[in-house]
C-alpha cells in the first residue's frame, strides 16, 4: 500500500490537502470510473523510515526535508510527489509500532 502526498500540511489548509490511497498493479490493469493510475517516476530517492504514530509522520518529513536536505546539497523534484509505503497494516499493527517508509524525489545530479 502506498499513499501520495502532494501538499504540505505547514503550508496548505487542511481542507486543502490532497493525498492519494494507492496500491501496485500490474501493467495490464485498466482503470475505470473514478480510479486512476499513476507512474511514480524513476530516479534518486531520499528515504527515512518513520516509526510510530501516523500523526507524528510530520516530525520525520521535518527531519527528511528541512533538516536532511538542506545539508545534503540536493534539490527535491519538483515534478513529482513524495510517496510512502507501509510495510505494517494499521488494523493489525499498534500504532507505537508503525512503520513508514517516506520517499522523497530529488533532483538528478548535474552532470560535470
């Protein structure tokens, strides 16, 4: 299971925020009505794995994005979303327990 998020919660209101449930299919999957399908591009990732709460997530995209990058002399890319994949199922899984794994797209390397 994965879930989109595009907008970030410090910035954009909370009846504004878009996130998109998502799952893997198979190339052969054909959408219909209101599901849709998205190709979540290739290249360089920043990843952090979140432990815990999901109401706390945003203490790790602190660290990920305004801790991390800034020091790590990489850009986030901008035509692209940051993802996350939960390895644990939140019905079976106590919240203390939770694991996120935060995918954050960066920007290629310029070539020298």
């Amino acid at each position: 299971i994965l879930g989109l998020s595009h907008d970030d919660p410090c910035i954009t209101a909370p009846d504004k925020l878009r996130y998109d449930a998502c799952v893997s299919i198979g190339n052969d999957f054909v959408p219909s009505g209101e599901i849709g399908v998205q190709v979540i591009p290739g290249g360089d990732y920043a990843v952090l794995t979140h432990f815990g709460p999901y109401e706390r997530l945003n203490d790790t995209y602190t660290r990920l994005i305004g801790e991390w990058l800034p020091r790590s002399g990489r850009e986030l890319m901008d035509s692209a979303s940051c993802f996350e994949i939960y390895p644990n199922a939140p019905e079976n899984t106590a919240a203390q327990d939770r694991l996120t794994d935060i995918y954050a797209p960066l920007e290629p390397l310029a070539e020298s």
